[in-house]
C-alpha cells in the first residue's frame, strides 16, 4: 500500500516515514499544503496522513480541495488541537478519522489499518477467532486455551477478543479503553492495567508460555513469547 | 441638525397655514360687512327722493366708515376708505358717487373687473397699493356699488407676519443651540469614554470608567464597559494563572523525563535500556494528562468549554465506570455499593461527563485508604439528577473543605496533582449543574453532584 504523508514538521516526518516503512507502507511526503496537493492528485496513493497545521494553507483546506477534485482516498487527520468543534469540521470536510498530537504510534497504525480495510469489501464476520493456542467462540462467549476451558467475566472476555483480534500488535490502554468499554476518558490511575493482571491471571496461569506481554511505555500484545 | 430643520419647517408650515386662516377670517368678515351696509344702503336709496340722496348717501358712508376699525394709519391717513357708487341703470342720470379720489378711475375699474351682483370681489386701481373689496346690488334699474379697501386688513395681516417671522426665528435659533448643545454634550462623553478606553491596555486592567448615578443611555454605556474590562481582567488574571502554575508542574516531570532518558543511554544491556525508555514515555503520558486537564480547566473557567450535547444515560455511565474500576478498587480492598435509579437522562457532553465521573471515582480511590466502604447513589427529583458519593475514610482536613474545588489544593499526603475535584466543578458548572462538598458527622465525606435533568428524552 502507498500512503501520502502531509507533514511540515520535519522530526515528526522522519518518524512517521521510518514506522510506517517498517509496518510495511511505501510512503511518500510532502512538507506543504501545496506539494501535498500536487502529489495527491496524481491519484497513485491509497490513503492519505494530513497535518492540519501547515505553513501555507490549512490541512482541511487540502482535504476539501482534493475531495473536489475527486479522490475518494481514506483520508486520516492529525492535529494538535484538541476541541470537538475541530474534530467535527475534520470530520466532514472529508477527513475519515482524526488523532490528537501527540499520539501513540500504536494507535495510529490501528486507525490506520481500519480505514484502509474500509475501502476493500468487507470481510464475513467470523464466528469463531483463534490466536496462538487460544479458541474464541463468539457467539457462545466461550474461550479454551488448548483444552481447558477458561472462566473469564464478560468484560475480560471483550477485553480478551480485543488483544486477539490484534494479534501481534501492540494496542495502548487508549485503545482499549476506546474499543472495550466504549470510552474516551485519561484515567490518572491503572484502571485498565488491573484489568490486564486479572486476565492474565486466568490465561497465562503459569508463566512459562505467556500470551500475554506488557510493553513498557506503550501497552499490551497478545503473542507466543 | 436635520432635526433642527426639520423642526423649522414643521413650525412655518403651521405659521403659514394660521396666517391664512386669520387672512380668510377678515376677508369674510369685511365681506359680511359690504354685504349688509349695501342691503342698508339700497334700502335708504329707495326711500330717499332724490335730491337729499347725495347728502344723505355721504352721510351713512361716513357713518360706516367709522364701523371699520383700525381706520387710521400712523400718519393719520384713512385707511379704510369707502366708496359707493348708484348708476342708472339706463344711464340717465350722472351716477351718485361718494367716496375719496376720482371717481373715474373706480368707474374704470369696476368695468374693466367685470363686477357682477353677488359675492364680493376685488378690483385694483392703477396708481394705489391697495385693492378694493367690491359688491355690486341691482334695485329698480339702479345697480349700487359699495367697495372697501383693504387697507386696515392688510396692515393687521403685515403685522401678524412680521411678528410671525420674529417668533420662527427666535425658535429656530433656540431649538439649533438647544440640540447643538446637547449632541455636543453626549459626544463630548463618547469622546471621553473612547479615549479611556484605549488606554486601558494590558498594562494597566485596574482602571474603569466613572458610573454617574443616572441611567441614561452614556451611563450604560460606560458600565457596560466596565463588565466587559471586568472579564477581561479576570481572563487576563487566569492565564497569568494558569502560564505560571503550568511552568511550575512541567518542571519536575520533565526534569524526571530528562534524567530517566539521560540514564537510558548510559545503558548497555537492551533490556534495561527499553525500560528505562518505556519509564520515560508513561513520564511523558501522565505529564499529557496534566496538560490536557489544565487547559481544559483553563477553558471551563473562562467559560469557553465547548459542549457537544446529546441526551446521556446518567445511570448507564455511572454503572459503566463503576464496573470499569471495580478491580482496581477491589485491589485497594475497597467495597463500592450501588444504589442508581433507572433512566436518569441529562443534556451533557459525554466525553466531559464520563471524565467528570471518572475523576470522582479516581479521588475516592486515590485519597482513601484501604478498607473503605464508597457508596454510590443517583436519584433524580424535581427535574435535578443527584449523584452522591459517599465514603467513612478520614474525610478532608477541614483546612481543606472550603478550597476543595479550586486548583492544586490536596491534602498534605494525598498523590496526584490536585485537579481532579477542579476539574469535576468546572465540568458540572459549564453544564448548569452544581457540586458540594460535605463532611460526614459520622467521618468521611460527601459528594453530591447535581445535574439538570434533560428535557428530552430519546424515544
């Protein structure tokens, strides 16, 4: 996949370009509004990363400017300011999610991913969901690690499908915050960490094969070791 | 000025339109006057014989003359001057003439007027300023003329203009100075408050404008200004706020931040490096937080949060949260009770209102000690939804209790930065609603929250 990245600050594009090189994008730059638009509608790109903070005119400016032009190429917004007013006008200038700066990279690539999947056909939703040797039956809400059959509340059950469904991927307490229970809050304490041990406690109750890992500084990831 | 003008044109027109009344008023007058004399005169001519006739005839015109008032001028002059005139119808006989000046150039006049029996008309003499008021009467083959002149009528009218002119003038001047001076006196004002106001800068917020005790529409003005210099103060006064106590908290994270990274590249072994790194980053996430929560309380206090309202489910959100912290708090080995009734819906802004809640949750849990008992209760009465949270832990210093609500206030001992319960009041106030704080007699503490119930409720 080719991705667009509209960025003035300079740090932030060596960054950005080097992660998502790694995450298996090809990415382009553009420093200016202007050179963003001029990339853009060549039509090659299949997702666009804007900054709304530019030198020469707004991001959303970009947006609308390249949606007139008739791209129709997900679109994900980064910004600094943090007011609902803003997400709301990115939102329907024709930007397809937004992120606050500063922002985990984690995160970004999971908003990422979704918006592009959201442009292939949708896939069947599955029933049942695997991850190492863990097997998820979603319909019935029953988990089994090997052959044992894990007692898990419904929530860490939720809490469970997330971190596979995001099998080796690294997803921040935000995340789960947002996907799991359905919340935008920046709890001060370690509500969601609580969360992880109680789990952890019923899956990986010995710990010489851990599913669960934590990742100092960034999150939680569900992989063999 | 155009009032002025206006104002003088009103009052001429009104001048104008009484001067030709009391002009038409005499004409009819005078007119009613020639009518009847002419009637007394044709009488008299039909019952004197015809030799006394001049004598006689001169004689009434004396008499009537002296009925006319205003007869003599200044210079003595008769102004009223009357003339009859009696023809022969056939012309027979010389016409019977009374009157002043040469009766030719009346007879001339008369003709050339055309005067007919009937309403009074005016006829004008070569040589004189003033017209005639003629009538003309027909008896037995004689036809009567008696003219009046309009000398005594036009003279009261000359002066009633006159007078009239000296009046308009008069008001037009007093109505000019009265209006100058008094659109003078309120730009003079204007002028004083727009240069007071234009140095009043940032420097110097103290200073406001004098209020005199009437209430005219400069006074409001100027208290008007005065509210408005007033928010600005206390704007200006929170940011200083809120620069100097954010530069004060960024210090030591940062600092923290700086060492731990520093240390990190000391380090060889790549475990301890990530640690030290990962320490670095959860630094850098809890100092966010206190940004995010400054400016947000910065806003809230300024009055400028900006609210995405919807109808939310107050007793949803609180249940949801409770059960989100419920191991965590049972890790503190505190024992939460729930008590909310069902479908109490509020007009709030979600992301907001589900902080607010969670940092209610996080100050109980962060200020008790182990083993205590929270109690968690929503009532909704009267069109207010109450939220009360309870515990029986120490409860706050009673140093504490009156400044609960404002920043950085915390207990001695108490971890955290000392924003949460500022937060909650700023988030609750911003939507109409209310916080208190209370000591429990029994020891511990209450927190009630009160929030205005919505009006809608989505079906």
């Amino acid at each position: 996949m080719r991705l667009l990245l509209v960025e003035d600050d300079v740090s932030i594009q060596q960054f950005l370009k080097r992660a998502l090189f790694e995450a298996g994008y090809r990415v382009d730059t553009a420093g200016t509004a202007q050179a963003g638009e001029a990339l853009a509608l060549e039509g090659i790109h299949d997702g666009f990363i804007v900054d709304l903070g530019l030198p020469d005119f707004d991001g959303l400016e970009l947006i609308a400017r390249c949606r007139a032009q008739g791209s129709s190429a997900p679109v994900l917004i980064l910004s600094a300011r943090r007011s609902v007013d803003e997400r709301v006008r990115g939102l329907e200038q024709g930007g397809d999610d937004y992120l606050t700066k500063p922002f985990a990279l984690a995160e970004l690539l999971a908003r990422l991913r979704n918006l592009l999947r959201r442009s292939a056909p949708p896939p069947h939703e599955p029933t049942r969901l695997q991850a190492a040797d863990l097997h998820l039956d979603l319909v019935r809400r029953e988990v089994r690690r090997g052959d044992h059959l894990l007692q898990l509340t419904p929530q860490e059950f939720s809490l469970l499908e997330y971190l596979c469904r995001n099998e080796g991927r690294v997803v921040t307490r935000t995340m789960i915050l947002d996907h799991v229970w359905r919340m935008r809050i920046d709890p001060a304490t370690n509500v969601v960490d609580v969360h992880i041990y109680r789990l952890r406690n019923k899956v990986d109750p010995d710990t010489s094969r851990p599913l669960i890992h934590t990742i100092r500084g960034v999150g939680y990831v569900l992989k063999t070791a | 000025m155009w009032t002025t003008l206006a104002f003088a044109l009103a009052t001429a027109g009104a001048f104008l339109i009484v001067y030709f009344l009391v002009a038409q008023g005499i004409r009819e007058r005078s007119d009613t006057w020639l009518t009847g004399e002419t009637q007394v005169l044709a009488q008299v001519l039909a019952d004197t014989p015809r030799d006394h006739l001049y004598q006689r005839m001169r004689e009434i015109a004396e008499l009537a003359t002296h009925e006319v008032p205003d007869d003599r001028s200044a210079r003595g002059e008769r102004l009223n001057s009357v003339f009859f005139l009696a023809t022969d119808s056939a012309n027979q006989e010389a016409p019977l003439w009374v009157g002043s000046g040469p009766k030719e150039a009346f007879i001339a006049a008369i003709q050339e007027a055309k005067v007919v029996p009937g309403a009074p008309r005016s006829i004008r003499l070569e040589g004189l300023r003033q017209t005639f008021r003629v009538v003309v009467r027909e008896q037995k083959g004689t036809t009567l003329y008696l003219g009046l002149s309009d000398g005594g009528a036009s003279r009261v009218l000359q002066r009633l203009a006159r007078r009239f002119f000296v009046v308009w003038v008069g008001m037009f001047l007093l109505g000019f100075v009265i209006s100058y001076w008094s659109a003078r006196g309120t730009l003079t004002r204007v002028e004083r408050i727009t240069e007071t106001v234009a140095r009043i800068g940032t420097e110097d917020l103290e200073e406001r404008l004098p209020e005199p005790a009437n209430s005219d529409e400069i006074s409001r003005l100027a208290s008007t200004f005065n509210r408005m210099l007033d928010r600005i103060q206390t704007s200006v006064n929170q940011l200083r706020t809120v620069t100097g106590s954010v530069a004060h908290d960024l210090k030591s994270p940062v600092t923290s931040i700086r060492g731990t990274l520093e240390s990190a590249l000391c380090e060889t072994e790549t475990e301890r490096w990530r640690e030290s790194v990962g320490e670095a980053i959860e630094h850098l996430d809890r100092l966010l937080l206190l940004l995010n929560t400054t400016l947000d309380l910065a806003e809230a206090e300024a009055g400028a949060l900006q609210l995405d309202r919807a109808p939310v489910d107050l007793s949803v959100a609180v249940a949801q949260l409770v059960d989100l912290y419920q191991p965590a708090m049972s890790d503190r080995e505190h024992k939460v009770t729930l008590d909310l009734e069902e479908h109490v819906f509020v007009d709030a802004d979600s992301g907001l209102l589900y902080r607010m809640i969670s940092n209610l949750l996080e100050n109980e849990m962060t200020h008790l000690p182990t083993g205590c008992l929270i109690a968690v209760r929503l009532r909704s009465q009267d069109g207010s939804a109450e939220l009360v949270v309870e515990d029986d832990g120490p409860g706050f210093p009673p140093e504490i209790l009156p400044h609960a609500f404002e920043r950085f206030v915390k207990g001695k001992h108490s971890p955290g930065h000392g924003l949460g319960l500022a937060f909650v009041n700023a988030v609750v106030q911003a939507h109409g609603g209310a916080v208190n704080l209370f000591a429990r007699s029994e020891g511990g503490a209450v927190i009630t929250v009160s929030l205005p119930v919505s009006v809608l409720q989505p079906s």
